[in-house]
C-alpha cells in the first residue's frame, strides 16, 4: 500500500510537470503555424472531436460538462468535446489563451513583410509589440556607442527598459521591428524604427545594428514609415539628426522630397512634408 501510494504520488507529480511543458511545445508549434488551432486543442485538452464553425460562438460560449465553446478571435468558434472526464474552468482558460494566441500570431504574419536589400540579405519587417523587449534590449547591446548616441541624440548608454517598452507600443504612431529573415529559430531584431506622433506632426528616428547600415535598410524602414504617416493623416514627419551623422541625412534626401531644414548648434532638424496626408485628412 505504501509502494503504491509513493507511486501514485510520482506519477501524480510528473503529470502536473509535464502540463506546462505540453502547453509550452504547442505554444511553440502555433507560432510556425498558426492554423494549426485545432490540432493543439485536440492535444491540449485530450478532446475526442474538435471543430471549427464559421458561426460566432455568441452568448452560449462556456462549459457544459463534455462540450466546450470557444470564440475565435478571427472570426467564428471552435466546438470541442470529450466523452470523459467533463471539462474544467481550469481547461476551459488554458484554451482560450491558446486560441488567442493563434489569432495573434496569424495577425502578426499577416502584417509582416519580406525587404529584399541590394546585397541580396532579406529582412523580415513587422509591427512590434511588448513581447518584443527581450529583441530590443539585444539589438542595443549588439549595437556601438556611436550608433546608440546618434539615435538618441544625448548619450550612448542603454536606455532604460520602461522607455523601450514604451517605444515599443507608442500611445500615437507605430514602431517596426526588421529582424534577419535567414537567422533560423531565433530572428535577431537587428533595426527598430519608430514613428512617435503629437499633433498634426510625427517624430521619427532609427536605429540599425553596425553590420547592417549602409545596406539600403534604414531607407526602406524609413519609406515605410513616410507611407504609414500619409495614410494616418499626419501633415509631416520631423527628425533630430546630428549634424554630423552624415549616413541618416542621406537617407532623409533619398526620399526626393523638400525638405526644410533647421539648426541648433550641433543638431539639424528636418521636416519632411506628406501632402497627401493632409489633404486626406481634411477632404
């Protein structure tokens, strides 16, 4: 009875380690495949049967012992069912943040491109979001004094994690993350730029890891930002550039817009005008 009892205790144990290690590999599998939902369900939860419908899951979504109603976050719901034992409240959390995520991880994919640079090098461009702190604290380190003291114009130390993570999910205006698209698993962030509106205007600065400047990706982040500003409405982008960051300013001129300039001291402004945007907010 003792032996039994310490076995049951074992196997009891190992049951309750192994169900976060199966949460976490099917966390792993959604994001390679977001439209593999169904599938982690299924093993998520033991369910016999798991089905997807078009339908909303509208004001019935809950428990009922053996079935199961989830709302999809991307439109319908999916229905899960299984003999025995009914399912928990427990179970019911675990796989709405599961299916949640999949929504998640599909509206990611869909808003990120592929730049092809000059060189041949591909890099992945996509919206950043909080979990994105890890990436960006890295893509600091990884970069030189130099560059973290022409981004920020007064220092080159690391700023400090709540800045980034505000840069990272601006109140007004979007930040891009490039990250090197043939780097396997671990995708380094290897450029951020931000786009920080107030107003009519919209400030706007970048950040490119050392072994990729001067390969045409600070240009295409920055047309990229010049293309979300117009359809936002904004009136015009402004950057703060040293005066002598002379590779930033290059990259202002190739956009083939007028564009005035200020100067204070060792600092230049530049105002870039986005006509279309602002006849588009006003018409």
């Amino acid at each position: 009875m003792t032996l039994w009892r310490i076995r049951a205790t074992v196997d009891e144990a190992r049951g309750l380690a192994d169900q976060p290690t199966r949460a976490l590999g099917l966390a792993t599998r959604l994001v390679r495949d977001p439209d593999s939902a169904g599938e982690a369900l299924r093993a998520l939860l033991g369910a016999d049967t798991v089905t997807w419908r078009p339908a909303s899951a509208g004001p019935g979504c809950g428990l009922a012992d053996t079935t199961m109603l989830l709302a999809d976050p991307a439109g319908g719901s999916f229905a899960l069912h299984r003999a025995v034992p009914g399912f928990t409240p427990a179970e019911y959390a675990r796989a709405q943040a599961l299916v949640e995520l999949s929504a998640s991880v599909a509206r990611r994919a869909a808003e990120q491109v592929t730049l092809v640079l000059p060189d041949g090098a591909e890099a992945a461009v996509r919206p950043a979001t909080a979990d994105d702190l890890p990436g960006v604290v890295e893509l600091h380190e990884g970069c030189s004094a130099r560059s973290r003291h022409r981004r920020y114009l007064g220092g080159a130390a690391m700023p400090a994690p709540a800045r980034l993570r505000r840069l990272l999910e601006p109140a007004r205006g979007v930040t891009l993350l490039a990250t090197a698209a043939d780097a396997g698993a671990a995708e380094p962030v290897v450029a951020m730029a931000n786009l920080l509106a107030e107003g009519d205007e919209a400030e706007v600065a970048l950040l490119v890891r050392d072994d990729w400047q001067r390969r045409g990706l600070g240009s295409a982040l920055l047309r990229r930002l010049v293309r979300h500003a117009e359809q936002a409405g904004y009136a015009a982008l402004v950057l703060h550039v040293h005066a002598g960051n002379a590779p930033m300013l290059r990259t202002v001129r190739r956009l083939g817009r007028p564009t005035p300039t200020g100067r204070d001291g060792g600092l230049v402004t530049l105002t870039v005008p986005l006509v279309a945007g602002a006849s588009a907010r006003h018409g």
